[in-house]
C-alpha cells in the first residue's frame, strides 16, 4: 500500500480507544495521567504553580513533591516549557508546557501555541523520551478556539516528528470526544495535503 493510502488508514481497536494515525503519532481519548508514556505534556501557567483542567489532574496524580519542583524552576515564559520528573504517575517526567491566552487570534498566539508544541517536543527529545503525551493545550481555561488549536498542534507534531527519530510516539490525548473528532479531522486533512 503506497504512501498516502498507508498513511490515512486507522488501526482501529489497537488498545482502548487508540487510534493509531501512522506508525509515529496516536489519538486517544481519556485521561492523560494514566497513560504508561515516557512523558506527559502540561497545559501550564507561567508561574508553573498548578491550577484546574489538566494541570491540577497532573499535580493531583503526581502528589505534593511535583509543585515542590515547580517552586525551583521560576516562571516559564508563554510559548516555553519546563520539565520536571513525573513522581506518581507512570510517566517518568512532566512537560510544563504554557500556551496563551485567546485573546482573539491577532496577538501572537498562533506563533505563541506553536513554539509551545516545539519546545515541549525538544525537551522530549533531551531526556530521550520515547513516547510523549499532549493534551490540547490552551483549549480550556484559556480559550483557544478547538479547530485553529488543533490545526497548529497536529502540524507542528507532524513536522517534528518528519524531522527527529525521537520521540518515536507521541500521543495527541483529547479529553473529550468531540475534540477526538477534531484531531481525526484535522490528521486526515493534513494528511490529503501531503
Ligand atoms: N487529561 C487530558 N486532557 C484534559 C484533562 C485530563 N485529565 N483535563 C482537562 N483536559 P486546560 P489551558 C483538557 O484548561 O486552556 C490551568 O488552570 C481540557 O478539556 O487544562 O491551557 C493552568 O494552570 C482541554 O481540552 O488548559 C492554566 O492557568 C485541555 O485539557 C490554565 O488552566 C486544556 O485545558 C491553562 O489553560
């Protein structure tokens, strides 16, 4: 099977609610603590001191000694990302990842989101982390329009992962299923442009 059919044909079923987009990148709906990665990616803030949506589900599952690292790591600029080790969870470390706010689509934050993606992935790549996680980063609390966030994180995954051996997975992990539907959408178009 050649190329573009190849890529665009789902594993359906491969492990519960996982699709498998091509041999590198993988949907799944859930959780993003409980999935056995390398890494997990957090939807942060600059002050990387914890809040709600996925970072307080992270703090929660990793325990106490998870801000206690934070504390030593000082603010982390918007479009940056921090690691730290993974405590409780399966994941071995924690990305700190801070995207920006909505603020309407004219103040950089396509950039900001983009370059969020990219630095999560390089500090992926220095721990030699074989698989990362990603929720949907600024998508929640602060507001990234679901279609236009999803458009850049698939793009900068795919070009990231094009281009480096490592990770050898990455996981794009939706909390709900109507932002599941989004990535597959946004996977298979990218995908028919290629
Ligand atoms: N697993 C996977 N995805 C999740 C989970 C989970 N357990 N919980 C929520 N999501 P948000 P942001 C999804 O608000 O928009 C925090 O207070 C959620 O449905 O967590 O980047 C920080 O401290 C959405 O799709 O992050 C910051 O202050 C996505 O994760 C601020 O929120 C991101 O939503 C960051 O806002």
């Amino acid at each position: 099977m050649g190329g573009r059919h190849a890529l665009s044909r789902w594993v359906a079923g491969y492990a519960r609610g996982v699709e498998r987009w091509n041999e590198r990148i993988e949907l799944v709906r859930g959780d993003i603590t409980t999935l056995e990665v390398d890494a997990i990616v957090n939807a942060a803030n600059p002050a990387l001191s914890g809040g709600g949506g996925v970072d307080g589900a992270i703090h929660r599952a990793a325990g106490p000694e998870l801000l206690a690292e934070c504390r030593t790591l000082g603010r982390c600029p918007t479009g940056e990302a921090r690691i730290t080790r993974g405590y409780r969870l399966a994941a071995k470390h924690v990305i700190h990842a801070v995207g920006p706010v909505w603020r309407g689509g004219a103040s950089g934050e396509a950039e900001l989101l983009a370059s969020a993606y990219r630095h999560s992935l390089r500090l992926a790549c220095e721990v030699s982390a074989r698989s990362v996680a990603f929720p949907a980063i600024s998508t929640g609390v602060y507001g990234y329009p679901i279609e236009l966030a999803t458009q850049i994180a698939v793009r900068e995954v795919v070009s990231f992962v094009r281009a480096h051996p490592v990770p050898e997975k990455v996981v794009l992990c939706c909390f709900s299923e109507r932002d599941r539907a989004v990535y597959e959408r946004t996977l298979q178009s990218i995908d028919a442009g290629t």
